[in-house]
C-alpha cells in the first residue's frame, strides 16, 4: 500500500516537473528522452514486450506528427503545443507501464 502511493506521489512529482520543464526543453530533447526512457525500460525488465510495443508505437505516431507539421520548414506555437501534450501523454503512459507491477 505505501509503495503503491509512494509510486503515485512520484509521479505526480514527475509529470508536474516534466510539464515546467517542458516549456525550456524542445521538441526534439523531449522526443530523445522518451526514447531513452522507453530503451531503458527495456533492459531492465521494467516493461513487458507488449508493453513496449504498444508505447514504441505511440513513439512512432508522434515522430510521425513532428515530421507531418515540420513539413513547411518550421512549427507554429499551436504545433508545438500539440507535440507538448502528445509527449506529456507518452511520459505519462511511460511511467505507468515501468511501474505497474506485472511480472515480466
């Protein structure tokens, strides 16, 4: 029970300094840093193959976005801000599946 809120209190933590970090970091660094996040919860076992695919899928879709919206050279303030809570979505789910319990 308390490793359970402990898990939820670092989350909250983590997506509020996630979210004001957001805005000094750009697309680019944030996209790097999910893969990251997601490689590593490969290795260490933190994330079942399922698991794993359906975020790297999710990965994928906004890597997707980015190229689509970057098409004409730059991307406007209402892009970006799309982006932003596309990869605050991913980090969400990210954390959720690295800490959910299931045996791997």
């Amino acid at each position: 029970m308390f490793k359970t809120r402990f898990y939820a209190f670092c989350l909250a933590v983590f997506i509020g300094l996630t979210s004001t970090a957001a805005m000094a970091q750009s697309i680019s660094d944030r996209v790097d840093f999910a893969h990251r996040r997601i490689e590593h919860g490969i290795r260490s076992g933190q994330l079942t193959r399922e698991e794993a695919y359906r975020l790297k899928g999710e990965f994928h879709h906004i890597l997707e976005d980015e190229r689509r919206m970057a098409a004409d050279g730059r991307l406007d303030h209402r892009e970006r801000e799309r982006l932003n809570h596309e990869l605050d979505r991913l980090e969400r789910h990210i954390s959720h599946l690295k800490h959910n319990e299931e045996r791997r």
